[in-house]
C-alpha cells in the first residue's frame, strides 16, 4: 500500500503490475481499494492497476467538511497525475462509479475507457430500497458501525453460500468512522449528472447486477441511453457488488472491453 498526499488528504492505493496502460479501479461506498482484488491477477499481466481507498474509506484521510464526488473526483484526478497515470482506462462501482463519471466529465483528456458497474448518474432507490435506505440511516444515527456494516452486508451477500463475502463486507463497512460515512452517503445523495451524460466521449461499458437491490436498472439505462455507443451488459444472478459475487463472468467482459478499446483483440 502507497501513499500520496495532495490538497491536504493523505490518499492510500495498491498499484499492482507494470504494463504499459494503467486501469484506475473506485470501489463503492464504505469500502476500500481491496474490493478489486479478484480483478488484479487478470488485469496485471497487461496493465498496472491503481485502486486508491477513496477519501474517509479504508486508510485514506477524513475530510473536515462535507465533500462532494468532484471533490472524490479530484483527488483521484491529483493521483493519476502524480502516477503519470493519464490516460488511463477507468472502472468504478457504485460510488466509485461516480466518481468515474465526475472525472471523466471534469478530465476528459485523462480518461482513455470508462466501466461503470451498477452505478448511477443520480441515484433514485431500486424497488423496495428506499426501506432498506432508511433503516440504514436509523442504524448509522443510533447504532454501531457494526450494525450498519451487517445490515448493508447482508442485502449485498443474502445468499448462504454467500457467508464469507458477507462477513468480509460488513467488516470493511464497520471499520469506517460513522463521520466518514456519513460524509460519503451525503456526496451521494448530492451527485447528479444526468444532463450531462451526452458530453462523454469515450468508450463506455455498463455493468448491471440482475438482483441488484441498491441501485435500480432504470439508473443504468439512463447511463447505456445517455452516453453515446455506450454497451449495457446485465450479469444473470448478480447483485450490487457484481466483481465479487460474479468475478469470472465479470473478469471476462472487462478484459473483453478494455482490449477492445485499445483496439485489440476481443
């Protein structure tokens, strides 16, 4: 694990490999750059991977206000510069995704691809999640951050062959500070690109879990319809968290993808 430090926030990142290109990989809310790991092996051998903990998650710094994704956005941004990263091929779950999206609207010219895994660009609750969202809530504001990592674990992980990656989630989920989550989950909630989405310009892959209950289809439509030649793909029997709970089928089409955007092979 490195370090970089810019604009007073100590941002902590794996960099794996040493290809040529580099893929810049942003995990989702409450978690860190260690979701990535079932992608790195498949990755490494052609390219170096960079996936930063995110501003407030994992190992990286608290903000002493409240930021927002361009804030996340710039940071990752300031990285990729130090890191002579640019252009790199950008991937991002949920709220990784993004911040995916900020970046690539803010810094077009550093962004050669962009894989966007069960995200939004403004995020309306999936069917029967805006129940789900409010106890989540009730939980960050009167319980443990135990509570709400295994609240949030088990609608990411229901299934009973599913326990490893639940216990694993709910523990990277627990470990933030309630004020980092907080943080994170009002970014969020502020995050709205939707009429922007028609001045993205590079190639673009939508990934959408089938069983996704956080973020709805409809969010993921709006971005496969928005940005021009994008490729929507939906992952059968797949939730939120699709590079954990899928990763060989997932694995595929990503390496499938940035090939074909550095007009590879398929």
């Amino acid at each position: 694990m490195s370090v970089h430090e810019s604009g007073g926030i100590r941002l902590h990142y794996e960099s794996q490999g040493s290809g040529p290109g580099t893929v810049v990989m942003l995990h989702g809310l409450g978690s860190r750059g260690e979701d990535w790991l079932l992608q790195f092996p498949v990755l490494t051998p052609r390219w170096r991977v960079l996936a930063p903990d995110l501003r407030g998650h994992g190992r990286s710094g608290l903000s002493s206000g409240w930021p927002s994704v361009a804030d996340l956005a710039g940071d990752v941004a300031r990285l990729m510069e130090a890191q002579s990263a640019a252009p790199a091929h950008l991937v991002g779950l949920s709220l990784g995704g993004a911040a995916a999206l900020q970046l690539t609207l803010d810094h077009p010219g550093m962004i050669r691809s962009l894989t966007l895994v069960n995200t939004f660009p403004r995020l309306r609750p999936a069917p029967g999640g805006l129940g789900r969202g409010m106890i989540r809530m009730a939980l960050l504001a009167f319980g443990p951050m135990a509570w709400v990592g295994r609240w949030v674990a088990s609608g990411l992980f229901p299934d009973e062959d599913q326990k490893l990656l639940r216990n694993s989630a709910a523990a990277r989920i627990a470990g933030n500070p309630r004020r980092a989550y907080l943080q994170a989950a009002a970014a969020v909630a502020r995050f709205d690109v939707s009429s922007r989405l028609g001045e993205i310009a590079v190639p673009a892959l939508i990934v959408a879990g089938e069983r996704d209950a956080t973020v709805p289809m409809s969010a993921k439509l709006e971005l496969a319809h928005g940005i021009a030649g994008a490729r929507l793909e939906v992952i059968p029997g797949s939730g939120h968290a699709t590079p954990l709970d899928a990763p060989e089928v997932f694995n595929a089409l990503l390496l499938g993808f940035l090939r074909e955007a550095e007009g590879g092979a398929a």
